[in-house]
C-alpha cells in the first residue's frame, strides 16, 4: 500500500480537511451515474446500460462498485 493512500484513508477516519470535498465528489459521480443511466442501486434490476452498482452501508455511506465496461460504441 503507498503511503498517500495510508495518509487518505487516515485522514477519512480522522474527519480530515479533505473529507468534506471528498464526500461531495463522491455524491457528484453517483448522481452522474444515475442521471445517465448508468447505475442501480443494489437490489435494483440492471438495466444493458448500466455499469456500476451503487450500495448503501448501514452507516449511510455510500459505495460504487464497476458492474462492467460497455465502451463509446453505444
């Protein structure tokens, strides 16, 4: 493991300057993935579009897992 992730995943426990800006990224790529199409969440039917499959934690964080690659050809 590198030590920048080391220093990321500490600073996530810690509620470090970065989690806030990191909270609203993540929350930026679910809600892109589902304005396109792109994502279910877990226990949702998966659509031929769909590539990620968003879960939530029992503490309400969320987490995308990549479902497959469908590439430009669309």
């Amino acid at each position: 493991m590198s030590a920048n992730r080391d220093e990321g995943e500490k600073r996530a426990r810690e509620g470090g300057p970065g989690d806030d800006a990191e909270r609203r990224a993540t929350e930026k790529f679910i809600s892109d993935l589902l304005a396109r199409g792109e994502a279910v969440f877990e226990g949702e039917e998966p659509t031929p579009g769909t590539t990620h499959v968003i879960k939530r934690a029992d503490d309400g964080r969320l987490t995308v897992r990549r479902l497959r690659f469908l590439g430009w050809f669309r």
